[in-house]
C-alpha cells in the first residue's frame, strides 16, 4: 500500500507521514515545492509516475483572513487541486482523501454541525474549501476537522505559548465556540480512514467545545500561567475586525465515526497538556 501525501511541510501533513513511516507504510510525502497541486500537469505527472494507492490532500492554503484578499489563488489551491488530484486519483486508480474544514458552515445552527448538515459558507476560504470537496467527487473520503494545533506550523497553542511570555494579559473571543484538534490524533485517524478506503464525509475532531477564550485559557493554565490573564471578548469588540468572517458555533458532531461505534478521538485537554509540554521540554 504506497501513500501520498500532499502539503507534506504543513501541520497535519508533517505529522501524518511521520505517523505513517512509524508504521512502516509505503508513504510518500510531497511539500509545496515538490508538488503544487493547482498545477495541473505537475499532479498528473507525479501520480502516474509515482502509482499510489492512496493519496491524502492535506494541501490548502489556509490563510483564513488572506484569502479574503485573493480569491483567485484561493481556488485555485483549494478547488482546483482538488480537481486535478482527482482526475490523477482516477487515472492511477488510487483513493483520495481529502481534508477539509468547519469553516464549510455558516455556524448559525444551536447543535453541533453533523456530516448531512447543509454547508453555507461565510468566508472565501470556506466556499474554496467547499469547492474543493464538491471537486474530489462521492467516492473520496472527506475528513472535515477543526482548530488544527500539532507540534509544526502555526496554531493557536504556539501563539499563546509565545503572547504569555511578551503580554500581561490577554483578550479572546467568547462567541465562537468549536473543538481543537491536535495532529498527534487526528494523522491516525486519517490514516485509518484512508487505508480502509472510506468514501463520503467524515467529522473528526478531537473531544471537548470550547470557546476561543475558554481554550486559551486552559493553554495559558497547561503552560503554568495564571489563567485569569484572559479575558473575554466578543467579536463585534475586535478591533480591527478581522476580514474574514468565522461560524459562530462550529462543532462538528462526529456523527458518522459515532454512529458506526468507531472509537472517537479523545477530549482535547489530554493531546493539549502533551502538545504544551513536548513545546516546553
Ligand atoms: P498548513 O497551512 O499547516 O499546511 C498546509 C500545507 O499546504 C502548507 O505546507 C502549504 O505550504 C501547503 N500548500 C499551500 N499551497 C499549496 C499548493 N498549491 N500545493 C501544495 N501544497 C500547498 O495547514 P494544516 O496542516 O493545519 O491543515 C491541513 C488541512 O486541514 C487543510 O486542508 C486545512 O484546510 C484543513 N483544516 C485546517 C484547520 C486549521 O486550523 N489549520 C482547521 C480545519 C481544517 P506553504 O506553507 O508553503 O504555503
């Protein structure tokens, strides 16, 4: 079973083809200079040659408030990569797996967003990420996930550990709630999903809703920190607001792992005190 791996220097991507090489597969991991995958003839080339079973697009450009700026290249990484890695998934008859976001719903709904649950993007970034799933076609599996943090890259949990160190306190949004997933979790678990072949769309995210506030708040605690430096905000209050818009509420229900009795990932508190201390070691 050869694995490809796309957007291999990203948070999930680096995380997943190490999971992967742990476990002794055939994975290839290619980075943006090694395949840029709104390049048509370059995904074409490198899946014919390379004849994987499996390709994993974790490849985005994910530049939430960026992409407001340039929708052009928006969609074309996170549209039409999707287009061309399933023509070349088709051609090579490998199975795609494509990741995507909760950014896909408007976050208006009272309950956790479940796999059926209408999409209604607010941002460009998330009609380009809609885009991109309704590209990669029914027999692709989506893995919808939320609030990436790993060891690599940017995210939430490395800001936070950098803002104690330079601020005396610290103010986040109370009104937007979803679930933090660490890469430590979520590369096995798309691992799994790809080598069983699954189709359709899958929500995976790690245990535990919490606000932007409630989640900084237990990181500034994990890192030793006095947690009540963090004070709630709304986003009305933001100044500058920031361009793109976010959903409100945007857990995601992991109805399908949930429904089938898949084991779930665990709740996020226990992947956040490795993540803070692995950075603080
Ligand atoms: P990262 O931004 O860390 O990684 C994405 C990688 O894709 C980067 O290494 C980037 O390279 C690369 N990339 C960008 N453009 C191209 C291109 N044209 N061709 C090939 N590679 C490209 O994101 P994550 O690892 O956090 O995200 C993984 C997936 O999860 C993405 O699909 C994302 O949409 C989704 N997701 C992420 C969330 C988050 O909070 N981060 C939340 C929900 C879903 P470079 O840096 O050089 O541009």
């Amino acid at each position: 079973m050869r694995i490809l791996v796309t957007g291999a220097a990203g948070q999930l991507g680096i995380d997943l083809v190490a999971h992967c090489e742990l476990h002794g597969d055939d994975v290839i991991g290619l980075d943006r200079a090694g395949l840029d995958v709104s390049d048509r003839s370059a995904v074409l080339g490198s899946v014919t040659t390379l004849r994987p079973d499996v390709i994993v697009n974790t490849a985005a450009w994910t530049a939430v408030d960026a992409c407001e700026g340039d929708v052009d290249r928006a969609v074309r990484v996170n549209a039409l990569g999707p287009r061309w890695l399933r023509e070349a998934a088709s051609l090579a008859g490998a199975h795609l797996v494509h990741i995507s976001t909760d950014y896909v719903f408007d976050g208006m709904l009272d309950r956790p967003y479940h796999e059926w649950d209408e999409p209604n993007p607010q941002s460009v970034y998330g009609a380009s990420k809609l885009a991109g799933e309704r590209e990669v076609g029914q027999d692709a599996c989506i893995i919808r996930t939320s609030w990436v943090c790993g060891a690599n890259g940017n995210n939430m949990v490395k800001t936070i550990l950098r803002l104690v160190r330079e601020q005396p306190s610290l103010s986040f949004v109370d009104d937007q709630r979803g679930c933090p997933t660490f890469t430590a979790d979520l590369a096995p678990m798309v691992r799994r999903l790809a080598l069983d072949r699954r189709s359709g769309v899958h929500h995976v995210t790690n245990g535990g809703a919490v606000s932007w506030f409630e989640f900084v708040r237990e990181i500034v605690a994990e890192s030793g920190h006095d947690p009540a430096m963090v004070h709630p905000i709304a986003t009305a209050d933001l100044d500058p607001p920031r361009p793109a818009p976010r959903p409100a509420n945007s857990v995601l229900d992991n109805a399908v792992l949930r429904l089938a009795a898949e084991p779930l990932l665990r709740h996020h508190r226990e992947p956040l005190r490795e993540l803070v201390a692995h950075l603080l070691a």
